[in-house]
C-alpha cells in the first residue's frame, strides 16, 4: 500500500513491503495535519509492528499549538513503535529537534543535512 498525503504540510509515503516510512514537511504543521498523518503510520505499525520514519524538512516552519500538542500525544502513544527516526533538514533549529526528540521514543535517532539525503536513506535502511 502507498499513501500519499496531499493539501497539508505533509507528504507521506508508505509501501507495504517496507517498514520504512517517507514523511516530506513543508511549511507549518496544522492540527489536521495529524487527522492524516495518525492513520496512515498506525496502520504501518499495525502491519510491520516497529518501522522506521525517514522525515525531511523542506521550508518547514515548525507546528501550530494545536499540532505540537498531537504531536506529542501520538509521541507518547508510540513510544517504543519506532525503531530509527532519521531527521533532514537545512536550518540549525531542524538538527536540535533531533535531540529534543530523544525523550518521547525509544528509536535510534539522527539528524542529516539536505545535503545528505541519501546518506540518511541508507541509514534508515541499515
């Protein structure tokens, strides 16, 4: 199954031979962006139970209030679903969400550069 999300800050991308999910955010997240995204990664879990988010950042602004705070629950509702979560992105506030991130899972995380995207496809496939 392939999943992407349009009209929203977030672009997911999913197949169901692979526990690896592609997350693309631009712009800012939205609450409803979570009524989407929830879903679409729960059933990921569901089928490969830990997998693996590959989430990259492009023109990202960060979260709403609202956003933040589904972010958080769902963070807390997985907290041992994910196995490696690699963080790309191009602005120095991106690489410290990669350690703010640390307490609300028990995944290996690591932040790349949008210079190494692929570098950091290889390491969520690793």
């Amino acid at each position: 199954m392939s999943v992407t999300i349009y009209e929203s800050a977030i672009e997911l991308k999913s197949t169901s031979s692979s526990n690896v999910v592609v997350a693309e955010v631009s712009g800012k997240l939205e609450t409803s962006d979570y009524e989407l995204l929830a879903p679409a990664i729960e059933e990921a879990i569901k089928k490969h139970g830990k997998i693996r988010l590959l989430f990259t950042m492009k023109d990202f602004h960060g979260w709403t209030a609202g956003a933040l705070w589904e972010d958080v629950k769902f963070d807390a509702k997985h907290f041992k679903d994910l196995e490696r979560l690699a963080m790309v992105g191009d602005k120095a506030w991106e690489r410290g969400m990669a350690l703010f991130c640390k307490p609300f899972t028990t995944a290996k995380i690591k932040y790349f550069d949008a210079s190494e995207l692929d570098v950091a496809r290889e390491w969520i496939k690793a």
